[in-house]
C-alpha cells in the first residue's frame, strides 16, 4: 500500500495513442491488490466517423468496484458537449 501512496503523489506523463486499424490498446486499471492505478485513467475521443469499443473485465477473486476519489462519469459531461459543438456535432 505504501508504494502505491508514493506513486499517487505526482503526475504520471500523458500518453496518446492513435488509432489504427487492425491495433488493439491493453492495459490493467489496477494493481494487482485491486488498488486502482490512476496512470491509466483515460478518455475516449470523439469520433469522426465509426469508433467500435470493445472491453474485456477478468476478475482473479471477488469484484469491487475502485474508483479513483473524484472521479465521477458525470463531471465530463459538460466538456463532452464542448468538444462535440467544436467539431460541428448536433
């Protein structure tokens, strides 16, 4: 639990990946104690065309939910909507 305190300290460096046909993305959202890992934080991007998402959740043990403290669906609704008027989206 310690480590994962430190780690939470500072601002992990942003990554962006671009899609590309044919490419998957994979990551783990957690520590393998269940602690979630707030490097993988992440958004998805408007998309200009067809965007297909697929997830896969495997659960060694019982399921918690972890969610990192203030991180709420509901609070990027307003920058959602920005981003979509910017981009000509009705």
């Amino acid at each position: 639990q310690q480590q994962h305190q430190h780690q939470h300290q500072h601002q992990p460096p942003q990554l962006t990946v671009r899609p590309k046909t044919g490419m998957a993305l994979l990551f783990f959202p957690s520590f393998r104690d269940g602690t979630p890992d707030i490097r993988t934080l992440h958004k998805g991007e408007v998309a200009l065309s067809q965007k297909m998402i697929a997830q896969v959740w495997v659960h060694e043990r019982e399921y918690r939910a972890g969610v990192p403290e203030g991180n709420r669906q509901e609070d990027a609704v307003e920058g959602v909507e920005r981003e979509r008027e910017r981009l000509g989206f009705r």
